[in-house]
C-alpha cells in the first residue's frame, strides 16, 4: 500500500485517495438505503429511528476500523 487511504483529523477520517472516498460514499449509501428500508416498515418516528440509529452506529464503527487502519504510515526500517 503505497498511499494512506484516509487521514485523520481529530476523531474524524478523512478520505485521501479514490478508494477512501469509495468507502465513504458506499458507508453513506447503504446508511440510507438501510433507512428507507426501515421507514417502509416502522409505523412512528421511534420505530424508525431506534434501529436506524443502531443500525448507523456500526456502519461509523466498521467505517472507522477501516480507515484508522489504513490511515497509519508505514514503518519505516
């Protein structure tokens, strides 16, 4: 891996490179997908938003797992 894919600002990854931005987008397309989903399901706003929010929170963990591993530098010898 010659390119770091993502850098991190903070507690926030950024994308670097074209795979890092496929990564995000697909993150955020499956985040509404799973959104719409749900919502075609839920009769209120809480029967929507309880498993959407859980449902979100793994999406930001394996996102996050994704990028903090390729974001590092590589050692150097």
């Amino acid at each position: 891996m010659k390119l770091p894919w993502f850098r991190q600002y903070g507690i926030f990854f950024l994308p670097t490179s074209l795979v890092g931005w496929l990564i995000l987008i697909s993150g955020l397309a499956y985040a509404v997908y799973i959104f719409i989903d749900i919502d075609s399901r839920s009769h209120s706003a809480s029967d929507t938003l309880r498993p959407f929010i859980i449902s979100l929170m793994i999406i930001v963990a394996v996102y996050s797992f994704i990028a903090w591993l390729t974001s590092r530098k590589p050692k150097t010898k």
